[in-house]
C-alpha cells in the first residue's frame, strides 16, 4: 500500500476539527452560551464534511 502525502491545507483541516470539538465540549460543559455552542459545533460538522468529501474525491 502506498503512502499519501496531503497538502498543509488538509492538516490545517484537521486541526479546524479538533479544535471545534474541544470548543463545543468547553462550551457545552462549562458555559451557558447555547448559541456560541452551536456555532462551533456547526463549524466542526461543516469542517469535517469538507474532510470527507475532499479526501474520498481527491485521494
């Protein structure tokens, strides 16, 4: 099996993701701003769609 390399810009993804899900973990568990939580959570769905398709359509 061959190895792929990635561009910066699909591992700055996944560091958009990983720091979505911590913020809407922070957020949820130890604020009350429902409305910043969604935006986060929100933001991290659409990163990691973006992942998904990105990576079954490109590698």
């Amino acid at each position: 099996m061959e190895s792929a390399t990635y561009p910066p810009a699909w591992y700055l993804l996944w560091l958009v993701i990983a720091v979505c899900g911590v913020g809407t973990w922070f957020l949820r568990n130890f604020t009350e701003r429902v409305e910043a939580t969604r935006f986060v959570a929100f933001s991290g769905v659409a990163a990691m769609s973006v992942m998904v398709v990105w990576t079954f359509t490109q590698f």
